[in-house]
C-alpha cells in the first residue's frame, strides 16, 4: 500500500497516507448519494444541494473511517508496538504496524478497539438524527448527513466484525485461537481460512445482487470478496515467510552445487562440457573466485546457434554489474524480495567479490515449506520477539 500513496499530514505523531484509489471510491460514493440515494429520499433538494450535501457526508465517512483506524494505530502505540502510518484507500483504511503483536491479548486489545470506535461513531450520530427527528428536522441536510454517517459507521463496525482475517473480526478470532492452542502461526492459518471462506460467501451474494438486478452493489460485494480473498492468503503466506524466514542469512542455505567456467571457451564447449552434462541452466563465469558474470538460457538465446563455435564465454555473458546479487550475510527475505521484484529464480552469492554459490527461489520455499510442516506439527510455541507488518 505504500506504493500510490502520498502523505497529507500527521494526527498524534501518525503519518497519514492517500492512496490514489481513494478519489475513485470518493468520486464513485458522492455520485451514487448524490444522483441516486439523496434525490430518491428528499425529492426536494436541488441537483446542486443534493451534490454539495453528498461530499460533506462522504468527507465525514472518511474522517470516520480515519478515526477507526486511528484507534487502532493509539492502542498499538500504547502497548508499545511501533506504528509506521495510515493509509486511506479504496476499501477504507490500514494501519501499517512495524512489528507483530507479543501476545494473544495484545493483538486482541488492538484489534476490537476499531469496531467499538465505529460503533462508538454511529451510535453518536443516531442520537443526533433523533434530536432532529424532535425538533421536525429529519428532512434538513445536516439531519441528512448525520443518519447516513449513523447508518454507515454502524455497518463498517458489523462489517469489520466478520471472522475473517485481516478483518479486526478476524485478527479477534486469531486472538482467541492464538491463546487457546498457544500457536501464533497456525492461529493465523485458521483465521485466514475463515477469511477465505467468507470471502466466497460475499462473492456469491454479489452475483445473486447482480442476477436479481442490483448491479451496482453486486459488483462492490464480489469486488471486496475478491479483495479480502487475497488478503487473507497473502496475509497468511507473509506471516509464514517471515516466522520461517525472520533472521535467517543467505549463507545458511546457499547451494555450492555448481561448476564455473573460464571466459575464454568457446560458447559451444560451454554447452557441450557444462550445461548439457550437468544440467547447469545458469553457468557463473569466474577466475581465481572472482565472479566475471554468468551466462545463462537467456543468453545463449540472444546469439545465433552457428556463432557458439566463435563466440567466447566473456563475449556472451551478462557482466557481474548488471546482475542482481546478495551477500552471505542478507536476511533470506531480502533474497526472495528481491528476486520477486525482478522476476528471476536465483541470486548470485558473494562475500566481497568472492563468489561462494546461488542462492535460488526452490530452496527457500523449500525451506518454508519446512517450516509449514513444523509448525503444524507442534503444539505451542513460545512467545518471539515482536515482528509485525499489517
């Protein structure tokens, strides 16, 4: 979420963030209050009150939807996790926490104060609609705004109360799973899949809307189905990634199973004595243990099959400076961060210009495949030191 979003201020040390995603859903809630939901309830307003009324109540929504989010980000402060920012966007709002709670009743204290604030918000702004109601207010636009933010704060509180991860509902089933097995990680498991199954309820209510004629909010519940689907799995697999992962170095695991080439053989000899025998797709070039480059399928692919008799090996290969390396001492989530981003398999290993080995995508997903195994096989666990990114 940081990639988009641009910082429009700070609310009790807080950074806060907008998404640009945010001014779809301003411009698409404003329209559909203004031209379809206010002009149908007070028939009497004019095209231009019913406009200038609906960004005030969708303005309010948002501040709402900060405050939520607010309450969470305080809390979390309190009880000594870092807070990084606030992100408004699309689908509401994220608090982004720098580390992950150290207890079940910590990530239940953070994670049922947002419902309550919503709910806190909506029962307010109820009340303040029946005062308008009492005076014969209820048709007047401030009467207007505050039962719509009553309506809407109360259905982001039930909403959010969904036992699905990462819905706080979710993170409160995780909380009460996590202390009940003593399990973080299989906690989360659980809560994810409750998420996934949810996520499918929504979508097949957004395709009943839509076949029943209610187009507009059939495609917003299988949109957010499709959303909170994905978050659930990726929320899951991150959590998974950094438990097996976390302080983990490029070194423990790197794969010393290769044979290097000299730079002046031909193209041809590489193939023939290197690749072919020893099924290396990816050949490292070095001299006295100084990595040159590599020459890799690709490369080969780049020159003419009749020229690997005269091309040399340091003519082919992609130099040492235009490749994507790690050291022995990275963390192995800096490795598969890296190689997601520039979409390869492997990762040349060095310490200085010493070339020690690869580093590939297969190994550590077998080792977090490990760790999967391992952590559904064990009973407990004790309490980690705090690591935690929402």
């Amino acid at each position: 979420m940081t990639l988009g979003a641009f910082r429009i201020g700070t609310i009790a040390g807080i950074e806060i963030r907008v998404h640009w995603s945010w001014f779809a859903i301003f411009l698409l809630l404003t329209w559909w209050l203004s031209e379809g939901f206010f002009q149908e309830v007070y028939g009497d307003w004019s095209a231009t009150q019913a406009w200038v009324v609906s960004v005030v109540a969708v303005l309010l929504f948002f501040s709402s939807v900060l405050l939520h989010e607010l309450s969470h980000s305080l809390v979390a402060r309190r009880l000594g996790l870092p807070v990084r920012n606030i992100t408004l966007f699309i689908f509401g709002g994220v608090s982004s926490l720098g580390s992950e709670p150290t207890s079940a009743r910590q990530e239940f204290q953070v994670a049922i104060v947002g419902p309550l604030t919503s709910f806190a918000l909506g029962i307010a702004c109820a009340a303040l609609a029946a005062i308008a109601y009492a005076f014969g207010e209820e048709d007047s636009p401030p009467a207007a705004v505050v039962e719509y933010l009553a309506f809407i704060n109360l259905s982001v509180g039930v909403f959010n109360l969904l036992p699905g991860f990462p819905l706080d509902g979710g993170r409160v089933l995780r909380a009460t799973l996590w202390a009940r097995s003593g399990n973080m990680l299989n906690a989360t498991r659980w809560a994810s899949n409750a998420g996934t199954v949810i996520s499918f309820g929504l979508i097949a209510a957004g395709v009943l809307s839509t076949l029943l004629g209610n187009f507009i909010n059939g495609v917003w519940f299988i949109v957010i189905g499709w959303f909170l689907r994905n978050a659930s799995e990726s929320s899951y697999q991150q959590l998974l990634f950094r438990r097996t992962l976390g302080g983990r170095k490029v070194g423990e695991i790197v794969n010393r199973h290769f044979r290097s080439a000299p730079p002046d053989i031909s193209l041809e000899q590489l193939v023939r004595e290197y690749m072919l025998p020893l099924g290396q797709r990816c050949v490292p070039i070095v001299v006295a243990d100084d990595l040159l480059g590599l020459v890799s399928m690709s490369d080969l692919r780049h020159i003419a099959q009749e020229e690997w008799g005269t091309t040399t090996v340091f003519r082919a290969m992609t130099p040492r400076e235009r490749l994507h390396t790690v050291s022995s001492q990275d963390e192995l989530t800096t490795a598969l961060e890296t190689m997601a981003a520039h979409d390869v398999h492997q990762l040349p290993v060095l310490d200085g210009r010493s070339f020690l080995g690869f580093v590939t995508r297969a190994d550590v997903l077998r080792l977090i495949q490990v760790g999967r195994e391992l952590s559904t096989a064990a009973p407990a666990e004790q309490p980690v030191s705090p690591r935690r990114s929402d």
